[in-house]
C-alpha cells in the first residue's frame, strides 16, 4: 500500500512540488525539563504586571519556555503556580522556566535595572517606539513588561522603563491579548538578539 502512494505521489505531481508532512511529536527534538534548565536561556526577562487571568498567565509561561526565556517575575495580582488554569495553558512549562512571585512591579523594575538590564514596557504610549523600529541596545539584558489586561503597565512603571514598545495595529480595536503580545514580542525580539 505504502509502495502504491509513493508511485502515485512520484508520477501524479507536478515536478517540483513539496511533499510537506506534519512531524511527529518525537521527531521534535524537544528539551527535557533538565535539559531546558542547563540551556544557555534568551537574555530576556519577562515581568507580569498584575495580569488577571490565570489563563493568560499559563500563556506567557508556554511561550518563554519556547523561546527560553531566563526568568518570568509575576507581580501583584497575577496567580502563581501551582494553578490549575495556568497549568491548563502552560502544559507543564511552569516546570522549566524559572519564575518569582513579587508583590510590586516597581521595586522589581528598579532592581533589575541595578543589575544592568534595559527595561521596555509593552504599552501604547507617548513616544512608543514600534515594535518593527526596535533595536535591542548590544550585549544588554532586556526586561519586558507585559500590563494587566483592562489597565495596561501601571503609569509608575512605564515612568520608571527605560522604552515603550507598542505593536503597530491597523484594524479598530488596537488591542491585543496579553498572549498574544508576549508570544508577538518575544519572537520578535529573539530574532533581533540572535543576529
């Protein structure tokens, strides 16, 4: 049968067609959680500024641990593990990235920029750099402030970062799910770290 597909695709295709098959899960080559925490992680921090749902939350955790991400801080409101909704979405990667529970953002904030790290609020915002203008400043750390989901970063924070970072939008609603947002952000800003 096998035999009778491959002469079926070799004779019924076009010359130069791609044959495209999705892999399976063990051909992806996935990190163990060891493995994932021996990894030399994206220089990228990703701070949590009293996001609502625990949903979201488990989000953010899924796509650092994509992109392996150094640390997750979860401040104020946001649900820390062990959380049945944020492991719902995060499908274990509460388990490989590293996270702190802190309950304000601003002293976080402050002491991350002792340490070196560049800080970009993502927010729409007077002089709002456009995610697609941003440059990450060479050999610097970068921490990434993701805002609750009705309020934004809280105005002190956005005062206290070093840059705002809005995604362009085009359509009506110039909104995007913190989700979203992060995952947007953080492959963004991978691309331009890498180089």
């Amino acid at each position: 049968m096998l035999f009778l597909w491959f002469i079926l695709l070799t004779f019924a295709l076009p010359k130069n067609t791609i044959i495209l098959r999705k892999l399976k899960n063990n051909e992806l080559n996935r990190k163990s959680v060891t493995e994932f925490k021996s990894a030399t992680k994206t220089p990228i921090i990703v701070i949590l500024d009293n996001i609502r749902s625990s949903n979201n939350v488990g989000s953010v955790f899924r796509s650092s641990d994509a992109f392996l991400i150094e640390k997750i801080y979860l401040c104020g409101i946001t649900a820390t593990p062990p959380n049945k909704d944020i492991q719902r979405t995060a499908l274990g990667a509460t388990d490989s990235v590293t996270w702190e529970y802190a309950k304000d953002t601003l002293n976080v904030v402050k002491q991350l920029q002792k340490e070196g790290f560049y800080i970009a609020s993502i927010e729409q915002a007077e002089n709002a750099v456009m995610l697609n203008d941003f440059n990450p400043p060479n050999g610097q750390k970068i921490a990434v402030i993701m805002g609750n989901e009705v309020k934004g970063v809280q105005q002190e924070v956005v005062s206290a970062s070093n840059v705002c970072i809005e995604i362009p939008q085009y359509g009506t609603k110039h909104s995007l799910n913190i989700s979203v947002t992060c995952g947007v952000v953080l492959w963004d800003l991978l691309g331009k770290i890498k180089k």
